[in-house]
C-alpha cells in the first residue's frame, strides 16, 4: 500500500483502527514510547521505530 490510508482500505480497518494505528505511529515518531505498552516500547527497541521512520520518509503516513 502506498500510504496508511490504502493500508487501511485494503485491510478492512475502520476509521477508530486507524486513528488508533495512526496515532500509535505518531508517538513512535515522536520518541514518546513511555506511552505506548511495554511490549511495544520492546519492539521499537528492536527495530520498530526504523521501520517507523522509513515509513515517514516514504510518505506512507500521509493521507
């Protein structure tokens, strides 16, 4: 998919699973990961949060 939005569509999400996928993606963005559940903050330890940003950077985010 090229942005979340077409992710959204194409995985049947509703728009509150994509306002919260969305917005868990901002604060991964944002480094504020002491709101995120902890087995998230572990996965962005792992290599969430570059996967993160190359979304950002290829424009996925945008909708």
């Amino acid at each position: 998919a090229k942005t979340i939005r077409n992710f959204a569509d194409k995985t049947g999400m509703s728009t509150d699973d994509l306002n919260h996928f969305q917005n868990v993606m901002v604060t991964i963005h944002e480094g504020r990961l002491e709101e995120i559940p902890l087995f998230a903050q572990e996965a962005v330890t792992q290599g969430l949060a570059s996967l993160v940003e190359k979304l950002y950077e290829s424009g996925f985010m945008d909708i």
